[in-house]
C-alpha cells in the first residue's frame, strides 16, 4: 500500500511505552509520528486503545515454520559448535504464516536467533515481520548467540567435537576465546613491530606516498591473519555486539557472569526459566545483564526447567534485574507475546508498566529505541489501535500500522 500523507488518530487510552494516558491525539505524516498532543476538535481516522507496536526480544519466526516437518526446518546448524558467521536472515522464508499472525496482533519486529545446539550458533538479527520478503527486513545486525547449560552438551550425535558435560562444554568455550585472544595479541605485536620499522624509514627516506603504500599494506596483512570466525568472536569479547546468550539454571547463569567478568563480554541472559531465587536475578543486576525472560506459559519439557513457573515472575519484579520479554517462537506462538503478560499483571504490575516490556523495554534492550518502543515525535509510525483495553483478554486490532503503512484493519 501507498504511504499516507496524513494521519490523525484519537486514542480515548494512549499507552505509550511508558506511561498511561486518557484523551491524546497522535498525528502521522508519512511515516513518522509528528506530534502527540491533548485531544482537540480533530476529525480522526482512527479511534480507540493505543500502544506502540509490539516487539518479540528473542524468536526463531521464519525458520522453524508453521506447518512444515521437523527435517526441513532450520533453526539450528548441526556442522560445528563455533559458527558465529551464520546469519539467521539467510534461513528465513517470509512466507512463513507466523509472519501474518505475528502482524494481526502487533507483533511487527522480533530479534532472530538460531537455536541453542551450539555453543555460538550465528548472529541475532533484528527484523520487520511486516514486509514481503528479505529485501527490506533487516534493521540491525545486532548481536550473536550463544548457549550454555543442558543444549550444547545434548548435541553428541551433530557434527564436530561435542563434549557431553559441561565442564567440558565450558573449557571448550573458554580455549577457543583463550586462543583468539591470544592470537590477536600476537598480531598486535607483530602490527607494532612493522610500524616502528617503517616510521624508522619514513624518517629516513620514505617519501609520504610510498609510506601510505607500505602502511596498506601491513593494514591488509594484518586483516588477513584472521579468519571470519576469529573477527566475530573478537566482536563478542571487544564487547561490540552483544551475545544472546542461553542459559536456564541458576548454576548456569552464575557461570554465565564469571564468563563476562573474565572476558568483558557485552552479554544479555536469555531465558532465565528456570531461576527460582530473587538473588540470582539480583546478581546479574548487580554485574549489569539484562534478562530477555521466557518463554512465559509454555511446558517446561526438561529437567533443566524443573523450577520454571509463572509465580517467578513475582520474583523477577521484586528484583533490581532489567528485563524484557520473549516468545522463543515457536515455543510460545509469536502473537502470544502480549498474552505473556498476564503473568505480571498476575503480580501486580500496572498496566502501562505491562505494556512497556514488549515496546519500550525491549527496543532499548535491542538497541532501537531511538526509533521504536513508544508513541512520541519523530519516532517511527508503528502503532496498534485496539478496540478496547489490549490487556482484555477480548480485544482486537481495528488498525494495525507499520511505519505509516495500514498493513490491517478490523481483524475481525
């Protein structure tokens, strides 16, 4: 659909990532929102309930799809435990239904990820779930994931070395950092050498552009000493991009913050499921990781998420922890994404504080809250208006938008 020039919707209760609001009128031009401002004698497009599009922290939407056999779904990649160059956007097909039903109830943008087989399984790339195709999906090469706990360590019969403890899984993981590490102090080195030699001859009698060719090419040599895996490994540990990193069991999650003291990593705890004390949450706010918590209202099917339950919930509001909110598509259906938030509310939490965990609080975990996660100007035009409170176990979309673009009306 063409852009509209011009939008005006009234919302009789604007939630707007962060806060609650009666009586506000947003104006759209194109697809931006242009202002937000007292209700006054507007003629509107639209009315109703509003809140900011909803945003899925963590799924694996598009690659393992609906209605398709185990065996042609691609959520996990069997070939080695290190494969931090797999990008997930490569294995996703648009044509995946969840994509419809994500978008019918707000669901326009999620983090993918590959699965949890392999100690580092790919990148975490933040996509639209609104567009045709991959042309136009992408938004940020966010991160990377990782795996600790049970999944890596239940992968014997995949290819490359499988340790099946997790001592082992965890030596494993740290010598492959150790030696990357390793490996680039001593390119550092060899870098330095060469260019204390060729400043010695540049006083002497390099010319300036001679000096520029020489100092190419020791660029270039020492680009070349690394290999795709090392560079993206040297991401995770220079802390540039952040590692997704699965974890569960309190043990587990514990180690998890040994690993990002030791090597600096830029890391958030996915899952957390099975956390049933207030201090772990506490501990990892107290080394500055934030959860993506979930899947929230699913079967645990593990030993390792022996102590999961909705009740933890309470625990992680009580605790210091920031947190956002996940599907693991398809663990928990991507439109159920709002549903999760029942165990909250359950809690306690007030509504706009709900609300926030799947708009605002997860755009600034990702990274994109300076164009998404709330209803304010200059942000980008993707908006739900709802037909009653969207925490009604009832409501519906009448309007669905998507950076300007109408993509539903009156779902039902």
């Amino acid at each position: 659909m063409a852009k509209n020039k011009k939008i005006v919707i009234n919302a009789k209760i604007l939630f707007d990532g962060k806060n609650k609001y009666e009586n506000r009128a947003i104006i759209i031009e194109n697809d931006k929102i242009v202002e937000v401002r007292n209700k006054k004698k507007l003629k509107a497009d639209y009315e109703g309930f509003v809140t900011p599009a909803f945003i899925d922290a963590h799924s694996h939407i598009g690659l393992y799809r609906d209605g398709e056999p185990d065996n042609e779904q691609e959520g996990n990649d069997i070939t080695n435990q290190f494969l931090p160059f797999n990008d997930p956007l490569n294995s996703v097909y648009f044509d995946d239904k969840a994509f419809k039903d994500a978008v019918d109830f707000g669901v326009l943008y999620n983090c993918i990820v590959p699965g949890s087989g392999n100690l580092i399984a790919g990148k975490a790339m933040i996509i639209r779930n609104f567009v045709e195709n991959r042309k136009n999906a992408l938004i940020k090469d966010y991160g990377y994931k990782m795996a600790l706990g049970f999944n890596p360590r239940s992968t014997l019969d995949w290819k490359g070395i499988r340790p099946d403890t997790r001592m082992g899984i965890y030596a494993m993981l740290e010598d492959k950092f150790d030696k990357v590490l390793q490996k680039q102090a001593k390119a550092n080195l060899n870098k330095g050498k060469a260019v204390r030699l060729l400043n010695k001859k540049k006083n002497d009698k390099l010319t300036k552009a001679e000096y520029e060719i020489e100092m190419k090419e020791i660029e270039e040599e020492y680009k070349l000493t690394f290999t795709n895996e090392d560079n993206a490994i040297l991401e995770i540990l220079s802390g540039k991009k952040i590692a997704k990193i699965h974890v569960h069991k309190e043990d587990d999650v514990l180690y998890l913050i040994k690993l990002v003291k030791k090597y600096g990593i830029n890391a958030t705890a996915e899952h957390t499921g099975d956390v049933f004390h207030k201090s772990i949450f506490n501990e990892l706010a107290k080394n500055n990781i934030p959860i993506v918590y979930g899947p929230l209202g699913g079967i645990g099917g593990k030993i390792e998420l022996a102590h999961s339950s909705y009740k933890s919930t309470k625990l992680l509001m009580e605790s210091n922890a920031t947190y956002g909110l996940m599907t693991d598509h398809p663990v928990i259906w991507a439109p159920n994404l709002r549903d999760s938030l029942k165990y909250f509310l359950i809690h306690g939490m007030k509504e706009e504080e709900a609300i926030s965990i799947i708009t605002y609080k997860n755009a600034k975990l990702l990274g994109i809250d300076d164009i998404l996660g709330t209803i304010e100007k200059d942000k980008l035009a993707s908006l739900v208006v709802w037909n009653k409170n969207p925490l009604h176990l009832g409501a519906y979309p009448v309007m669905v938008m998507g950076e300007g673009k109408i993509l539903r009306k009156n779902l039902n």
